[in-house]
C-alpha cells in the first residue's frame, strides 16, 4: 500500500462521515426519527440485512485466510504445496459462489420490504383520507 492510499484508508476509518451509521439504516428500515420503530416487517428487515451481511462478510474473511495460505505456498516453490494450492482455489471459488448468493437473497429480500413498505404506506394515506 502506498503513502497515499494509507492516508486514504486511516481518513475513511477516522471519519464517521465516510462510515455506514447503523442508527441511520435502521431509520430508514423503520421510518422513524429515533430508529426505534417497532414495526414487524422493519424489523424483520434489519435482522435479514444484519444476518445476511454478516454471513457474507464471514464467508469473505475465510477467502481471505485461504488467499493468503495460496499465497504462501505459491511462494514456497514446493511441489506439495503447490498442488494444494488447486483445492483451496476451488475453495475460494465455492466461497465466491455463496458470497454471490448471499448478495442476491439479500437483494430479493430487500425489494420486498421495500414494496412491503410502500404498500403499508399508501394504505396508511388512504385510511387517513378515509377518516
């Protein structure tokens, strides 16, 4: 990593700015100025985003350990380790897989509970217009 993307890197971490806030995401999912909703369906939303981001990030976190390991023994030279190297690359490439689903589910899911929400919300305006 060079001077500049150092510099990048510890500004990014050190400026809430730059950060995903959870209360702010969880304003959204809800609809609230407090994030303390407690509508079922945004919570149900919450809790499938968290789940399925922190699978994916787990699933990220151990391609990154098997990268490293491919790493280490294409360096290596040894024969054995190279040979090895074919079946955590085809782990690594299981991992992509899941990964991509993950993302996918979420996506799906996501645009339910969008649609969810906006449904709730124009028959929320019709029963006021109603009353």
């Amino acid at each position: 990593m060079d001077s500049s993307s150092a510099v990048e890197e510890a500004n990014y971490h050190e400026n809430p700015k730059n950060s995903v806030d959870k209360t702010t995401v969880k304003q959204w999912f809800t609809g609230t100025e407090n994030g303390d909703g407690d509508e079922e369906c945004d919570e149900e939303a919450w809790e499938t985003l968290n789940k399925g981001l922190k699978e994916a990030q787990s699933v990220l976190d151990q391609n990154r350990l098997l990268i490293q390991q491919v790493n280490e023994n294409h360096q290596s030279k040894i024969p054995d380790n190279l040979v090895k190297n074919v079946a955590l690359i085809q782990e690594i490439n299981g991992n992509i897989s899941k990964v991509s689903t993950v993302y996918s589910n979420l996506s799906v899911n996501f645009s339910k509970f969008v649609h969810q929400r906006r449904i709730k919300n124009k028959n929320d305006k019709l029963e006021l217009a109603d009353s």
